[in-house]
C-alpha cells in the first residue's frame, strides 16, 4: 500500500491552476476571437474590399491586448502574483475600453461592434473571476524572511 503525500505548495499550485483555467480558456477565446477580426480584416483587403482605417486599428489594440492578458493569466497560474496583479487591473480596464467603443453608434460598422460585444463577454467573467477573494486568497503574500 503506498501513500501519497501532497505538500501544501503542491496543493496550492493545483487549486491555483484550476481556478485559472476557466480565465485561460476565455481569453483563449478573445485572443482567437481579435485575431480572426484582423484575419477577416486582411481577407477583405485582399479581395478589394477596404476597411476603415478605425477598424484596422481598433483590431489591433484589441488583439495586442488579448495576448497581454493571456500571458499574464498564463503567469498568473503559474504562481506569479505580480501577474495575477495585472491581470485584476487591465482586464476591468480592457472590458470598459471595449464598451466604450461598443456603445458609440455609428463608430464602427455593427459587424466589428457585435464582434467587440463578444469579446466583452469574454472578458467580463475574467474580470469578475480574478478580482474574487477566493482567486486572490490562492496567492498568498510571501514572508518577509523568505
């Protein structure tokens, strides 16, 4: 009969991993979400068919913002609570940003506000999630002798 023994470092990697690994797969999501937009964007482009310069850029801060908040989020589970820092106080920043441009009519054509609406609603759970007490109490501060 063996017995395993999980350390409590070990433990708490586990439940940190799993708290953000719904986090992980929204922002999966809104990175493939933006990068699609661009795609669809070049697509149209290449056909002849040109878009905004407003779209074009609007895209690009999106995407560059999905890839910040997917590599702090993949930081984040692995332990890092300067990551986990980050990610509380953009993701609130990006999801108003996007509702900002959403809710402006006539800005952008309502295909790109639908796919901004989208990406919202991929964001908004990420925001609620890492600001949870219980998401913040799996990143304990560490001793000041250590």
């Amino acid at each position: 009969m063996t017995e395993t023994t999980t350390s409590p470092a070990a433990a708490l990697d586990t439940a940190r991993r799993a708290a953000l690994r719904p986090v992980l797969v929204l922002l999966g999501c809104f990175v493939a979400l933006s990068a699609a937009l661009l795609g669809f964007l070049a697509v149209l482009a290449a056909v002849g068919i040109g878009a905004d310069i407003a779209i074009w850029i609007r895209g690009s801060f999106v995407l560059a913002s999905a890839v910040l908040l997917l590599l702090f989020a993949v930081s984040a589970a692995r332990g890092s609570r300067s990551a986990l820092l980050r990610l509380r106080i953009i993701s609130p920043i990006v999801l108003a940003a996007i509702v900002v441009i959403v809710s402006i009519p006539g800005f952008l054509p309502d295909w790109v506000r639908l796919e901004q609406a989208v990406c919202g609603a991929l964001v908004l759970p990420v925001a609620i999630i890492v600001n949870l007490p219980r998401t913040r109490a799996l990143f304990p501060a560490k001793a000041a002798n250590a």
